[in-house]
C-alpha cells in the first residue's frame, strides 16, 4: 500500500520522525519560557535546522529516485568542497582536484544505472590509480605524499562513503511496504539517533571518558548506553523498514552504532588537528556539513554491505 506515492510504513516513518520534531520544538518552547534568563538560541537554530533538512530529505526522496540521486550527488559536491576547504592544499593540486570533483558524477551515474561492478570500484581503484598519475604529470614532487593522501581519503569519504546512500534506492525491493525509501530513511535515522541516544545516556550518566585527547565529551557511559538503545530500536524497526529480520536488525543496530561513533571521532579528529571547531556554517546551529555527516559517512557503506550481504 502506497500513500501520496510513498510505500506506508515509509510515510509513517516519516510522520513518526515530524512528530519528533514537533516534541523537540514544544521542548525548546517551554523550556524558554521557564527559564527566560537562559539562552537558547543555539538549541533554535539546531532545531530550525533539522525541520529544513528534513523537509528537504523527505521531498527529494518522494519526488524521484532521479531526483533524490542527483541530490546525494550535490551532497557529495558539497561535502568534498567543504573538505579541501579546511584542508590546506597545494597550489599545483588544483589541476588535480578538478579530477576529483569530476569523479562526483561519474559515481553517481554508475548508481543511477544500477551498474554494482562500476560503482563498487571505480573510486577505490580507477580513482584511486588516476589522481597520483595526474599529479605526477604536474610535476611538482614537493609534499606529494601527503596531498596524495589528502585527495584520496577526501574522495573516499565524501564520494564514495556518500554514495552509497543512493545505492540504496537501486536495490531491489524485498519489503514492498518500505520500499527503497525505507532503507534510506533506516540508514539516515539510526544513524542521527544514535548520535543523539550516545550525547543522552553521556550527560545523565558520563563519568569515564573514552578519548578525552579527541573527544572530551565522549564517554564509556554515553557509548555504551548509546549502542545499546540503537541496537535495540533497529532492531525492532528493521523489519518495517528493511528486508532485514530482528535478529539482523540487532547487527544492523551494531554496526550503526559502533561506525557513528568512529566516524564523529575520526571527523573531530580532523577539526582538532586543524584548531577550527566547524568545519563550515552553512547549517545554522550545526556547523558545516561535514558536522552533519560525519557519522553516515562511516555507517553508510558499512551498512549497505551488511544489508547486500544478507537480502541480495
């Protein structure tokens, strides 16, 4: 059964998470109007933020699987220009980072032909191969260890780890009542939740902290209390969502979990080594967005692969 186009347990995933902001933002209401002297505008702005994302995410995903492909692919371009932004590079990688962003839509159109083989290793190895040759044609040996790096691991996680979110939408559909909308919205929603279940269980019970050099709000209790609720709840909700039954849905819940946490840890990595505290300020109350994707760009491909692995 389909409602306004979208399979039903789709829409009322959808629903289910208007609904939360909708308690978020009756939250923030009265919280502000029980403590007039306290600021909240950050918790405002974050907050205004999500209902746009949102809005955003869900009609692009109802619109068409075109349209919501080209739109993972902006994402993408836009991620990876934030990315080298931060990161200093040299001034003769620009030639080689045209390349790069050449890349952006030849993966995505290897996902919107549905051609796994291509899409697979493209990045990994064509890219992978191309990106050195093309600076050494440049000339210029003076720190090419290191751009190297910088461009492939750019690539990888802004490209590649982000694309797999539109493979998603080309897999056949195994739950008719989700469709391939609910394997995004699973994805991208115990992905956010399980950032917010860790910050959660880390304020009412962090003592121990578990990368105070990295990270010095991250603690044992916020990690493990946080996976576990994760697993749990994916648990339940992937067999509405997904081809995927409780039990995988338990797995699907820890490999969310524990990804979500390495990739906001490696990302805060980054900004430490840089000395900035965003990455960006496009998403007011966020940051950049890379501050917005720093957990899906581990949990995506992780994902996908366990879930390929079991149902395809």
């Amino acid at each position: 059964m389909t409602l306004f186009n979208i399979p039903s347990n789709s829409f009322y995933a959808m629903l289910a998470v208007v609904g939360l902001l909708l308690s978020a933002t009756s939250i923030r209401l009265v919280l502000a109007a029980k403590h007039p002297d306290k600021d909240y505008t950050e918790l405002r702005l974050r907050i205004q933020s999500w209902w746009w994302i949102i809005a955003l995410l869900f009609f692009v995903l109802a619109a068409s699987r075109t349209t919501a492909i080209v739109f993972f692919g902006f994402l993408s371009f836009l991620a990876l220009k934030e990315f080298l932004s931060i990161v200093p590079t040299r001034l003769t990688d620009r030639r080689v980072i045209f390349w790069a962003y050449l890349a952006i839509p030849v993966q995505y159109y290897w996902v919107a032909m549905g051609w796994y083989g291509l899409f697979i290793i493209f990045i990994p190895v064509y890219v992978f191969l191309f990106l050195p040759m093309r600076m050494v044609l440049i000339g210029d040996t003076t720190g090419f260890i290191r751009s190297a790096g910088i461009l492939h691991w750019a690539v990888m996680l802004m490209v590649f780890a982000i694309s797999h979110i539109a493979y998603l939408l080309i897999l056949p559909v195994k739950n008719a009542e989700a469709g391939a909308i609910g394997l995004v919205l699973f994805l991208l929603f115990m992905t956010q939740f399980n950032d917010v279940c860790q910050y959660i269980w880390g304020k009412l019970l962090g003592k121990h902290k578990i990368i105070p050099k990295v990270s010095p709000n991250k603690t044992w209790e916020g990690f493990i209390g946080g996976l576990l609720t994760i697993t749990v709840c994916a648990g339940f909700v992937a067999p509405l969502l997904t081809p995927l039954s409780f039990v995988q849905g338990l797995g699907a819940g820890v490999i969310i979990g524990l990804a979500g946490f390495v990739g906001d840890v490696v990302l805060s990595s980054v900004k430490r080594d840089l000395k900035i505290k965003d990455s960006g300020s496009l998403i007011p109350g966020h940051g950049g967005i890379l501050d917005r994707l720093d957990s899906v760009i581990y949990t995506a491909p992780l994902f996908f692969h366990y879930l390929y692995y079991l149902a395809y």
